[in-house]
C-alpha cells in the first residue's frame, strides 16, 4: 500500500521505510496496513524535504502498532475525563428498507435531523420516526435541510452509484503545480524541517487536524482558525496538539481583512471545508492565489471533487455507509447493523496523506520555484482501502492491549489538565517528531502569526 501511495507523490519508498510491530485491528479490511501505510509515506515525504535541504538520507521505521493506536485516540488524561464523542442522538438506526445512520454531533445538525423527523431530542422517538422512512428519502431529506445522514450501501451499489463512479476516476492526491512567488520566512533544519513553516489550518474535526498536527509535529507553526461559537468538544483535545487556535468571522469586514492578511503571508493553507463553501465567502481558488501566488493549497471533502454528490457535507461514518464499509463489516460479523472500521480510518489516513502533499508541495517549491495545489477526499481513500485489502478477513492476531510503555514520559499540560500521549508512530533518524504546544481550546490565541 506504500507504494501506492508514494508513487502518487513521486517519492521512492524503497530501502527507506522499515516497519515494526505486530498484529492487525480487527477488521475485513487491511486497516493496520492504510495506518502503517499513511504514516509512513507522510514521513517519508519529510525525509525526502530533509535531503532536499542538504540533510544526510535518514532512515524512517514505521511502529505499526503504535500506527494503529494513533488511528484511535493518542490522548490519555491525568485526573480528569473527556467530553463524550458522539451526541446523543448520533448512530444507525434501522429504517423501513435498511439502515442509515445520522451524524448529529453539531448543534445544527442535529436540528435538521430532528426537523425533518418531527422528534424530540429522545433516541426512542427518532429511532421510532426513522423506522417508518425508506432509507434514500429519509438521506435526501436530512440532506436538504442541512443535515448529515447516509444509508447504508453496498460496495457493488457505491460502485454503481453515479458519485461511486465519479470518486473512482479521481486520483488518490490530485496535483498540480503553477509558477509562484514565496514569502521568507521559513528556516529549516535537519531536526526541524519545518521550523518556521506557516501552516494556516482551516480544518474541522478529524482528517484536516490529523494532517497539521503532523505538520506541527515537525515544527510548523499551524494557526487554526474557526467561526465564532464552532466548537468540537469530543476531539478538540485531540487534535490541537502542537497549535495555536484563534477565532474569525468570515462574514465580517474586519475580521476579514486579518484573514487576507493571515493568508498572504502564509506558506501552507489546509482547508477542509466543503468544495464550494470557500468560493460562497469570496475566497475562492482564484482569490487565494491572487492574495498568496507561492502557497501549498490543500484541499480535503468528504466525498469528492466531482460528480452530483461533491458538495455534500460528510463525516468518516457516513462515508463508511455510503461506500459497502459498514455493509461488508456487518456481513464478515454476521452482524445484525452495520459494523463500521475498528477505528475511524479514512480520517486519520486521509490527514496523513494532506501531510504528505503538503511537503510534497516544499519539494515542489525548492525544485521548481511552483505552487502546489492538492485535492484529497475520504470517499477516494476509502476506495484505496476496500481496493487493496483482502478478499477474505485475516485471521492476524490483533494488536497488544496499549500499556504504559506505549506513551510518552512526559506530561502535557493541556487546557483541561495534565495528560499523556502516545509516543510518536514513526521516527525519522536525526528527527524526531515532537510538539512544542500542548492541546488547547478554540479560540485561545490571537488571529496572529
């Protein structure tokens, strides 16, 4: 699966990557594999920016245990607890032809959902409402209110479906370079070979946090920036590590102006809004290169760049329904609902691989003086997953139970209290992955560099 995924990025995964530990999450599907994999090709593209700056070729071991872990949750509080991940009413509820399942954790949501049910915030009474609903027009439904749902298909369904078919005729990373002009300001070093790398990260949830956290990691300051009253609070823990969270309200002139002014002197945007919800605020592709020619524009959507759903709203879990995941996990259980991914994979995968075109773009900018432009989605590395994972469900032995070994000495003094982490999944020789930041609340930082 390495290879796959660094061919993609012209980088050359032989002799360079070594992969340790055992046993594989439970899964039909190879989910250990696209851990290891996304990770290592991430690194890997952080050991080739390395030798690009004058580094020596360093060797990069992937920890494909502590892979998987870092696919669930790497944060372990110290005396306190954290905040529930899924509301209440979030989950697969049977319905008169199937399953679907409702994703309700933002506030608004949630009230679509409960809109188009005629509901109260009662788990009994949706479910009771959703059973009397065929599964693609209760979908539409919540869709066009402004909600978030997806029935449950199967993978030949997915791949008969007109967006199924649109996602499989993208590219894994969709690449593309122009002519740039570049701000100063970024100063490398072999150990910290992002140092001074500014990384405007506009990003929600999972997969775009996954990718600057990894960024951060390596020493990029990544200034995240959310609307008033955003919040996240089962994974902004999670994935704040390494980053300063700061507050603006794109739909006022002043606060506006600061993120033009934020942009401009960017080296690297990251954005996971929906495709085009950038140009309905007036920042669409062209504005962001006429403010900023040099910068490393990446892209993430839930599912895809074309076709009839590239606009839709989605979420890991829903995409999990729409593409036959859920569906062949329930039936490799026997199960009677769906059975999605042991953890939320095409996320934290698709994160990595936006970290790997993120560098991928550095290269591109001391190779060629270009800017780079990147598209990723969930539903594309969901077909890299389901595309090269076995037939037939291993019979590997899971993972290890995670131990006090596996986590990192020291305390991270968090917004919420002392914590530990997991040690990093993967180690560059002569680099080690390391945050300066501890995880903090949204907002907490000024809109500044």
């Amino acid at each position: 699966m390495l290879e796959a995924i660094s061919s993609v990025l012209s980088l050359s995964a032989r002799e360079c990557v070594t992969f340790t530990g055992e046993g594989e999450l439970p899964s039909c599907y190879a989910v250990t594999e696209l851990a290891a994999a996304s990770v290592g090709a991430a690194a890997l593209a952080v050991r080739q920016l390395i030798a690009a700056q004058g580094g020596r070729p360093a060797e990069v071991v992937v920890d494909r245990r502590l892979a998987s872990l870092w696919f669930s949750w790497s944060l372990h509080p110290v005396g306190w607890k954290l905040p529930p991940l899924w509301d209440p009413v979030a989950g697969d509820y049977p319905t008169a032809d199937g399953w679907i399942r409702l994703h309700t954790n933002a506030p608004h949501h949630r009230a679509a959902a409960l809109a188009v049910l005629k509901t109260p915030v009662e788990r009994d009474a949706v479910a009771r409402a959703v059973a009397g609903w065929r599964g693609a027009e209760l979908e539409a439904a919540v869709v066009a209110q402004g909600g978030c749902a997806a029935m449950m298909r199967s993978s030949a369904e997915w791949a008969e479906h007109e967006q199924g078919r649109a996602v499989a005729a993208e590219p894994l990373i969709a690449l593309a370079t122009r002519a740039g002009s570049f701000n100063a300001g970024w100063a490398p070093t072999p150990s910290r070979p992002l140092a001074g790398l500014k990384v405007l990260d506009l990003t929600r949830v999972l997969a775009g946090p996954v990718a600057t956290r990894f960024l951060a990691g390596y020493g990029a300051d990544v200034l995240r920036i959310d609307p008033p009253g955003w919040n996240e609070p089962g994974v902004i823990p999670e994935v704040t590590l390494g980053k300063r969270c700061a507050r603006l309200d794109l739909r006022l002139a002043p606060d506006r102006a600061v993120f033009e002014q934020l942009l401009a002197e960017a080296d690297v945007l990251v954005h996971g809004y929906r495709s085009d919800a950038l140009e309905g605020l007036g920042y669409g592709e062209q504005v962001r290169r006429q403010l900023n020619p040099g910068l490393v524009d990446v892209a993430l959507d839930a599912y895809g760049w074309s076709g009839p759903l590239s606009g839709r709203r989605g979420f890991d879990s829903l995409v999990q329904m729409s593409t036959g995941i859920a569906q062949r996990g329930m039936h490799w259980r026997d199960a009677g609902k769906p059975v999605p991914l042991p953890v939320q994979a095409l996320d934290h995968a698709t994160g990595y691989l936006a970290a790997a075109a993120v560098v991928r773009g550095l290269l591109n900018r001391l190779a060629e003086g270009s800017a780079t432009q990147a598209r990723l989605s969930l539903a594309r590395t969901a077909l890299l997953l389901t595309d090269l994972s076995p037939l037939e469900a291993s019979d590997a032995q899971p993972p290890a139970a995670a131990s006090d070994a596996d986590l990192a000495p020291a305390l991270e003094q968090t917004a919420w209290g002392a914590a530990q982490r997991y040690q990093p999944p993967v180690a560059i020789d002569g680099a080690p992955m390391a945050w300066t930041r501890p995880a903090s609340e949204l907002g907490f930082s000024p809109p500044s560099w």
